[in-house]
C-alpha cells in the first residue's frame, strides 16, 4: 500500500534523501517485553532493523533476500501474520511463527461523528488502549495519530493530560495506527491519507526513537511511501528534542503546542513550560527554521479567560516574530475533568494577528460530537 507522494506545500525542501535507511536506524529498545515461550524468549519481528533480521535469518539457514522480501509483508503491505506471506515457502512461515512474535494492533471501538470524523479506540497487543482519528475535509483526509499510552505531562487543558502514562507506543504500533486509519479512510471517504500528523495522546519527543523508525517505515519506497513533508510532529515543547530533530535531519514538518506566549501563563497550563520556558523553545525553534528551512506551526487554543485578551494577542505576535512561523489558532473543546470554555473572541483574535502580518489559520473543531476534537482524546467512550 502506498500513501500519497507528493506535497501541496511548495515551502517544504525536497531531496533524493528524504526517506533515510532503515537499514542502519539505530532503535532504542521498546518497552514492551519479549514474549516468553516455554522457556524461549521471543522478539517482536518488527522490533528489528532490516539489518538484524538479515542476521537473524541468516542464522536460520536462510537465503539473504528472504529479509527483502520479509520486510516489504511487514512495512510496505501491512500484513498481519505470518500467514499472509504467501510468497514465502510455508516451512518459512512456520519458522518465522516459531523463532518470532507479530504483534499486532486491533480495532476495538470506532465512533463516527455526524461531521464525518471517526474516532478509534486501538487495542494493543499487552491490553492497554489509545486513541487515533480520521479528520476527513474536502479537500484532504488526515490521521492523527498517538506515540504514547496516556502522557506525563499534565497539561491543564487537554483531556489526555490526565491520563498516566504507562509506556511508550512502538514503531510498528505507530504504524499499525496509520494502517488502520488509512483502512477506514478508503472505505468511508474513497481515498487513501493525505496526511498524518503526531498529535494523539502522549507526547512525541518522549518517544523519539519509535517516533523516529515510524516515520522512516512510513515514507520508505520499502514501507508506504508517503512523503514527509506530508507529516507533522507535535510537541508541547521540549528545547533539546527539537534541536535534535534539526541535527538529525528530520524532514517533517514540526508544530509547537504553545498555547500561551508569556512564562507565567504558559507554566499554568502546561507544567512543561518550567523546564522548557519561551526564551528556550524560541532558541530551539530558530534553529529549527535555520538547518531545515521549515516554518515551525504555533499551536494555540484559545480559551475563554486564559489566554484570549488583547495582550495575549501582543504577547503571541511577538513569540511568532522571533523566528518564521504559522499560527494555528484551535477552538477550545470543553473536557469533563476541567473547568475551561471556548472563547467568544477566536474570530477576533485572528483578526488582530492577521492585522499586524502574521500567517494566520483557524482550525474549528471536528469530531466533537463523539470527543475526538482537539486535546479530547482520554479513552471515553459516548
């Protein structure tokens, strides 16, 4: 299955590189664990580099192009199982069932909102939950994807923020995301992704490995294909990970949840904020913007009382200054577990930004209905 190649956006640089060898990625070690079978421990078979399963293979006796053919079942078709593998002799297949574990990520619940979202409850293969939803408009359909199991950061406005984290997602249950969400966008919209974008539960820069290696099997010739530039990683802020991205030459685009543009009200909302204070994200977002040559996205959600006044307004025209930025202004979706209200001056405010020259969108709420708007996503099920 291949995603859509090519970009709308004519800022984004494109080279003959864009989509990096897997082959010597290196991976931190996922922390799920390896399945034990009668005394045998067992590693997940998309838990390797294509390296290692070369190796791995090899020491089954097996050809060396057996791993090619292994590792397009697994990034570039999606399978399932081993069984899917029909090009592989089955004494292969039953080799591979007895040396490996496949595991894999289910649909458990999807909720279709009257808007033509759907939000999805995912099952993991351990029995812990997360969430993903298909955003379709007329023009583009994306999914937004999680890279964790609940957050640690406690941000006082999102509903995932008060779920505990319990363990960063895996690559492959990244992927499996992107998969199933591309599954339901062809049956539903008649069309495969356009876009994906790292804006689920958790925070991205926690997990920047599997992060990482998802990215890398979704924009492969070996894996799906898509192009990054048609990928955006959120994060609620953390200055090191976002000069890292930049060192490493990540090619997506990148989006800051910024929220409030002044320390005292940014720390109110977001507890990141007291390790990761504005002067230090601006720092790290120019140099962002100086080795990619990526306009960073500003994410703000304007709530009512918080952070909607004319000197918030002031106070984000001159964060967006410091370095070439888009604003995304988000409407504010009530949760149950705070007492926070969407602003009546959304309009307003864009308006006084647009004013003084800032590139400026409104991005209203989809998938309300069934809470699978914008920082709504806690594993509730209407």
């Amino acid at each position: 299955m291949n995603l859509p190649e090519e970009s709308n956006n004519k800022e984004y640089p494109t080279s003959k590189d864009d989509s990096a060898s897997l082959e010597n990625l290196e991976l931190s070690s996922p922390e799920s664990k390896p399945t034990v079978v009668q005394g045998k421990k067992r590693l997940d078979i998309r838990d390797l580099t294509l390296s290692e399963l070369t190796e791995q293979l090899k020491e089954l006796g097996q050809p060396t192009f057996r791993s090619k053919q292994i590792w397009q079942w697994l990034w570039q078709k999606g399978v399932q199982s081993f069984d899917e593998m029909q090009n592989l002799p089955k004494s292969l297949r039953d080799v591979l069932t007895d040396q490996f574990t496949f595991h894999t990520t289910k649909i458990e619940l999807a909720q279709y909102s009257s808007d033509g979202t759907i939000k999805v409850v995912f099952k993991l293969h351990d029995g812990n939950r997360v969430e993903g939803v298909l955003i379709p408009t007329s023009k583009r359909t994306t999914a937004c994807v999680s890279s964790q199991v609940g957050c640690s950061l406690d941000c006082k406005f999102c509903a995932t923020g008060y779920l505990k984290r319990e363990r960063n997602l895996t690559a492959a249950e990244i992927y499996d995301q992107v998969i199933l969400i591309n599954q339901l966008a062809e049956e539903h919209r008649g069309k495969k992704l356009d876009n994906i974008v790292y804006m689920g539960m958790g925070e991205p820069l926690l997990n920047y490995q599997q992060v990482l290696k998802s990215i890398h099997v979704i924009t492969s010739p070996d894996g799906l294909g898509m192009s990054p530039s048609r990928i955006t990683i959120s994060t609620a802020g953390i200055a090191k990970m976002i000069q890292k991205m930049a060192d490493d030459g990540v090619k997506t685009h990148l989006a800051l949840s910024l929220h409030a543009a002044d320390n005292e009200s940014r720390s109110a909302i977001m507890p990141i904020n007291d390790s990761n204070p504005l002067e230090l994200l601006a720092e790290s977002l120019n140099y962002w913007y100086d080795k990619t040559g990526v306009r960073p996205t500003l994410e703000y959600t304007v709530i009512a009382g918080v952070n909607d006044s004319i000197e918030d307004e002031r106070n984000l025209a001159k964060f967006a200054r410091k370095f070439p930025s888009k604003i995304n202004l988000i409407e504010y979706n009530p949760i149950s577990t705070a007492d926070y209200q969407p602003t009546s001056r959304l309009d307003d405010f864009a308006d006084g930004l647009s004013n003084q020259k800032l590139i400026v969108n409104v991005r209203r709420s989809r998938g309300k209905d069934i809470d699978a708007a914008c920082g709504q996503l806690a594993l509730k099920s209407r």
